[in-house]
C-alpha cells in the first residue's frame, strides 16, 4: 500500500509545481454575510440576440456561489450579500464570459456569448448546483433540455460531491425510471435498469460512445467522471444497438481553464482507507495548452466476509487549443481492481421463513483462497473539433479500450431438505475484450425563412473483439448457518469458450428544427450494419450474422411564454442477438417501439426544472423457450413497459439544493410460449420508485459553511420468478450527510441506509436471492490548494 501511494504521489508532484499559481480574486475575497442582500438580474443572449435558454450562471467569493440558470426568455436572477464577486456565465457551444461585479444596490447586467469550441459543447465546463440547462447525450449537440422531446437526466459534479458517490449506481440512484444495484451487493460491476429493460451492457456510455461490448465487463470509479446523462427510451438513432429502456453516458473529468489542486481522504465502514487527488490547469500563459491529472488508491472490505473492494486508477488529459476555431483533448486511463462476486442466497432465511433462523447479512457462500475476481482496464483517445466558420463544425471522438478480467467462485444452488445444508457449484471465468469505437459528425446551423436548422450528420463506427471462457464444477455442500471452509473444489469442466468480433457502422442524420419562437421539431433517421462472428472453440462451428436495421426518432416541443413546454416523441431501437435457431436459422435483432409524451417547466427566475411524461415501450423478437426443442430458443416473445415519471431538480432559495422523483412501471409478458409467465411481471424491475434529497447550507452568522444533507429512496416490489411465484417486498432506505466548508478544506461525514435496513434486494428464483447493501459511513477531508 505504501509503495502504491508512493507511485502515484510521485506522479502528480510534476503537475503539483506546475499548478502553483498566486491566489485568484475568488480564493482570497471574502463575502460580508451580515451585509443586505442585493439583487442582480439580466438576460444572456447570442451574438445575434437570440435569447439563451439554460445558461449557467455562478457568482463567486471565497467560500461563496450562488447558481442560477436563464429561463425561457434567456432571463436570469442572483441575489447576494452586497460586495465584489466574480460572475461567470456559460452556455455549451458557447465560449464562458467571466467578469468581476460591484453589488450595492439592484442592478441589471446582460451578457453576450461568443461562438464557442468543443470544450464547451462536450461539457468541460462543469455546471454548478443541482440543475443543468442541458445535455449533449441526447441529441449529440448543445439543444437545451427543454427542448428535447424525450425525458433526459442530469446528474452535476456538485451532486456527485455532496453525496459523496462512491459507485456510478450511487450517483443515478436518486434519478426517476432507473433501478440500480438490481442484483443487490455487488462490487464488480454497476447494474442499471431503466424503465424495466437492463441498460448495463450497451446501454453504458462513456463520452456519448460506446463502452462495453455485449457483456457486462468494466466498472468506471465516479471520481474519473464529472457529470452522468441519463436518456430514457429507444437511444438507437444516435448510439446504435441498445435495449429499448435508455442510456447512461459517463463525461470524463477535462483538463480545465483554471488552476486545480484538490486532495481527498476518505475512511470508512468496512475499513475503507481512499485517497484520491485531482490536479489541473493550464500550462502555458494564454490558456492555449492545459492539462488534468485524476488518481486514486483504495483498499476496502466489504459487508461480505472474504469479499474485499480494493482499486487503484490514474486518468491523465491533455486539452491543445491551437487556435480559436481548434481544440484536442487527448484523455487516458489505467485502472485495477480486487474484489469478489455476488451472493447466491436461497429465498428460505432471507426473507422467507427457515426454521433454522435468520441467514446473516455478510454469509459468504465460496471459499478463502479460491474465490477472486481481479480486472485490468485501461483507455486511450480523443475528442477533436473544428469549427471551419459560424455555419459548420467538424468533429471527431474515438477510444480504443481494453478490459481483461479472470475469477473463480463457488457459489450456492439451493438448500437440501434439512434447511440449512447449501448446494455449492464451482464457476470460474474470464473475459479479454479489445474494444475501438469512432464517431465523426459535422453539424450545420442555418435559417430557412423562419425555421433555425440544426443539422447533424455522422458515421459511427466501432470493433470489438471479446474472448470468453468459463468453466463448472459440483463442489461440496456447506453448511450456510455455520460455515466451515475449507473444502477442496474440483477442477473446472469448460464448457464455454467462444471468440467474438464484431464490426458496427451507423449513418445517422438529425435536424433538430425551432419554427419560430415557440415550436421545435425533432427528426433523426439512421441505418445500422452489423457483421457479428461466433467462433465456438469447443463445438468447433463459426456463426456469422450480419443484420442491418433502420432506427428513427421524431418528436415535437411547444415552448410557452410562461417556461411550460409540452411534447411528444416517437423513437425505436433494435439489438442484435447472437445464434441460431433449432433449424439453424440465425436469430434475427429485438426492436423496440416507445411512444412517449410529457410536459416539462423550467419556472422564471428560478433556477429549477421539472419533468413529467408517460410512455410505452414494446420489445418484439425476444427470445423465449422452443416449446418443441428442449435448450433451444425461438424469437415468439413480446414485453410491454408502460408508465409515468415526475422529476423535479433545483433549488428552492440559493442555499438549499434539491431533487425528487417519482416512477410508476407496469412492465408484463405480453407474448411468450410459456403459458406459467404470459401476462406475468418480468423478474428483477420493481413496480415503484420514490426519491428526494435536499441539501442545505449556511452562509451567514458563526456557522457559515455548515452543511446539511438528507434523503430518503423508496423501492417497490419486484417479481422473483418468471411465473411470479414470488414477490420481492418493498423497502424504505434513509441516506443523510454533513459537511463544513472552511477556506479551502471541506470535511464530511456522509451515510447510506443509514437506520442499517436489512432487505432482498433481489431473487430470480427460490434457489437465487441476495441481499441489499447495508449501513456505509463515510469520512472525507477535501483540502483544495
């Protein structure tokens, strides 16, 4: 541990003495809070006075901010204890303005953008408070939020770093429609469903690319990351194959325009020891060239016994800005892990009746010395950009990733007659999965009469080859009220070994189209291809596919006087599935079809914004049992999702952030050649979701910078089983957190299921329940320099 620490410390000293810069007004002003607050108001527009709707705006002094985001209008307002303070103003797709302000009395203040470069369009600028005005996750450009015709989410830096996120499913638990931790206690991968369909494969973005293959294989650490999009619904015109529920795309920390410097421990429940240090800035007088440096080390138990949570990553970025029309950033990673696989814990003592008792929370169900699970992934690419003139902008994003991982457990299959005896079964497997993935797109802003184009068109590309090998064995039984390990398990029968290319070209076209002052319409078309080679190294046979499929999305936004804007949508998508029926024909892709509507508010003068939408999802081509060839499939199946959402982001006075969310999913089998599960519930999505955290903070008086956070998640049941046989029952958690903000040191204690609730978070059948996470306490002491 000591030597890692070392390695990495000693690799961020070079940017340490490089960041050394004199103090900025902001870190060595400070604000009077006993003096009366003054108001500052005005509107930001662009360079041909259009209004800017969605602009951030943040007023600093020392320990200060106030956030505040222009309405429909392009209006906006801030009050403040009167003094000097530094305002900045950012929009994506324009360049930030930054100036220093005097408030004494009321006064009114406009700002015009400039044209901005890439740096601000893929979100370098880190948005402040709770809301964003915007997402390029959706439709790939600077649109604000309100005028995209399909609920989209946005989870701020300043979210991730008051709740102190340890997890991607941490950061996007709090968001409405999306289930995580679906399998319950679980360190190696983050597992999302988003209105009922599982996202944690194709549906996990990074850098509004694809990440992962079709196989759950990495696990990105929040710290490398400064805000999640989530997109509900059909994603496909724009990514390509996914499931019908949605997407997660992960931003990465950039290189930023100001000196960074920032150090963080942490210590915690199940002996977790962390730190983490963040290191940025410019590397040359006119901000031209800039750099950022992101490590960290850890070494963690966990609430399973024999289960560690240990990882290590250092991320390095480089921004080139040749010129004002250019920018390069240049962004790499190198991560390992150690840690351990998921429980099989029968349903019978967890939450059903065992007359033996109670299965305790941290049951560890393999053996000491033969369970591992370890994983090596790294990155390297770019995001490339030239705005040629006013009219067109070239760009160009491209990854090439790795992720190997290999492990071994024995896990449990269900109790004897005794109640108390676990069968164990032995599994060992590994993935090497090589991935390179490209997007070029030039976008196009026009006028047509009283039409404003902005038009999109791209070639997305991506190759991936992933080499997977498993193996099973019977191993011993055991006894899983007092278990005695110990036992030897036998060698592994592999009976899987299969190499997978796969090649993906899409064409895609978007004009996203603003009629007038009021109406915006949405169309988007694109045309996927798909080679897909199975080369099965045991059975000695090569499959090959080669689907293509059309994917489109139109949607319409009505944007009223009043920050009302009503809209409806119709979007698809389509995801290849691999092998062949009993006759040999290979399987043809799923398709879903999503007709969505809702209204969303962004109220005036207040920095806050509210969703509400219903939607229906329907999943063709699912592959369920062959009702007359045994361990085979046919493509008969049909699932429906249907439902509501109401989310709410902001803050109700300057010093008090919010969120809240609210989801209803019917989700049933609508087509199946099970008679047991048709018209039942799919297993794993819970019925409801309920959600609010607030986090409030002082600024005057004694106890300025005292901070205070509480939040309370509600899960609905679940369906354990395909014929619904049982029932995952509902659970309350509370979450909660303080922090105190002096100069340039942040302490924080911050807590999940915070009453230590012991639930199920999971079962797929009676033989395969799990547990949910338990009591986390965390320690943080942040210390910027």
């Amino acid at each position: 541990m000591r030597f890692s620490i070392t390695v990495l410390l000693a690799c961020m000293l070079p940017a340490i003495a490089i960041a050394q810069k004199p103090v900025s007004f902001v870190e060595s002003c400070r604000p009077d809070p006993a003096a009366p607050r003054v108001s500052l108001s005005g509107k930001v527009a662009d360079p041909s006075g259009a209004p800017l709707v969605g602009a951030s705006l943040a007023l600093r002094c020392g320990n200060f901010r106030q956030d505040a985001r222009t309405t429909g209008d392009g209006t906006y307002r801030l009050t403040a204890p009167a003094g000097s303070y530094l305002i900045e103003v950012n929009a994506p797709g324009f360049d930030m303005a930054a100036e220093t302000v005097q408030l004494t009395q009321p006064q009114q203040r406009d700002f015009t953008l400039q044209t901005g470069t890439y740096s601000s369009i893929i979100t370098v600028t880190e948005p402040g408070g709770f809301f964003a005005g915007s997402s390029t996750s959706a439709t790939k450009t600077d649109a604000p939020l309100i005028e995209i015709p399909q609920s989209v989410s946005v989870v701020t830096q300043d979210q991730l770093t008051s709740r102190n996120v340890q997890t991607v499913n941490e950061a996007i638990r709090y968001t409405g429609g999306v289930d995580v931790d679906t399998y319950g206690t679980e360190t190696r991968y983050d597992w999302i469903n988003i209105r009922g369909f599982d996202q944690s494969t194709y549906g996990l973005c990074r850098d509004n690319s694809r990440w992962q293959s079709g196989n759950v294989s990495g696990q990105i650490d929040p710290y490398m990351i400064q805000e999640v999009d989530i997109v509900k619904g059909p994603s496909s015109v724009l990514y390509g194959q996914n499931q019908p529920g949605g997407l997660v795309n992960l931003v990465t920390k950039r290189p930023p325009s100001r000196p960074l410097r920032e150090l963080v421990l942490n210590y915690g429940s199940f002996d977790r020891r962390q730190v983490a240090a963040d290191f940025g800035g410019p590397l040359d007088p006119d901000g031209s060239l800039r750099y950022r440096l992101t490590g960290l080390y850890r070494r963690s138990d966990t609430q399973v016994k024999f289960v560690p949570d240990d990882r290590w990553f250092v991320a390095p970025g480089l921004t080139w800005n040749p010129s004002s029309q250019i920018t390069w950033t240049i962004l790499g990673d190198y991560q390992k892990d150690k840690t351990g696989w998921s429980q099989f814990l029968p349903s019978q003592g967890t939450f059903r009746p065992n007359p033996n008792g109670k299965i305790p929370r941290d049951t560890f169900t393999g053996e000491p010395g033969y369970d591992f699970f370890h994983r090596t992934q790294w990155s390297g690419g770019s995001l490339f950009e030239d705005r040629l003139n006013d009219t067109w902008t070239v760009r160009n994003t491209l990854r090439y990733s790795s992720i190997y991982y290999n492990g071994n457990t024995a896990f449990g299959g269900g109790l004897q007659d005794d109640l108390r005896t676990l069968n164990r079964f032995a599994f060992g497997n590994s993935l090497d999965l090589k991935l390179f993935t490209m997007d070029t797109n030039a976008s196009m802003r026009a006028k047509t009469g009283i039409v404003e184009h902005s038009v999109l068109f791209g070639v997305d590309y991506s190759k991936s080859r992933s080499t997977i090998v498993s193996g099973f064995a019977v191993a011993p039984s055991i006894d899983i009220f007092h278990p005695v390990y110990g036992a030897a398990i036998p060698a592994l029968f592999t009976y899987y070994n299969t190499r997978q290319p796969v090649s993906l070209l899409g064409l895609y076209l978007q004009d996203h189209m603003k009629i007038g002052p009021r109406w915006v319409l949405t169309l988007a078309g694109r045309h996927d291809s798909t080679d897909i080679t199975t080369d099965d190294r045991i059975g000695g046979t090569k499959t090959k596919q080669s689907p293509t499929k059309f994917t489109e999305r139109v949607g319409l936004t009505y944007l009223s006087e009043i920050g009302l804007a009503p809209y409806a949508s119709y979007s698809t998508s389509f995801l290849p599935v691999t092998g062949v029926s009993f006759s040999g024909q290979p399987f043809v892709p799923t398709e879903g079809k999503q007709i969505e509507g809702g209204v969303k508010y962004q109220p005036k003068g207040s920095n806050s914004f509210l969703t509400a939408d219903v939607f229906q999802i329907t999943q063709t081509n699912v592959q369920v049992p062959d009702p007359n060839h045994p361990f085979n499939s046919v493509q008969q199946g049909e699932i429906r999702s249907r439902g509501y959402e109401v989310e709410a982001v902001g803050n109700l006075v300057s010093t008090l952030n919010f969120n809240a969310a609210y989801s209803h999913l019917d989700q049933t089998v609508t087509r199946t050649t099970d008679p047991t599960a048709l018209g039942k519930r799919p297993p794993l999505a819970p019925d409801q979701l309920f959600s609010v955290a607030a986090e409030y903070t002082l600024v005057g008086g004694a106890l300025a910078g005292l901070g205070f956070g509480a939040g309370v998640r509600f899960i609905g049941s679940r369906a354990g089983d395909a014929a619904n046989t049982i029932e995952v029952p509902s659970y309350t958690l509370l979450d909660g957190s303080v922090r105190y903000l002096w100069r340039n040191v942040e302490l924080q204690v911050s807590g999940t299921n915070l009453a230590d609730k012991t639930y199920v978070a999971v079962c797929t059948s009676p033989s395969y329940c799990n547990y949910g996470l338990a009591r986390k306490v965390i320690a943080t002491a942040r210390y910027h320099f």
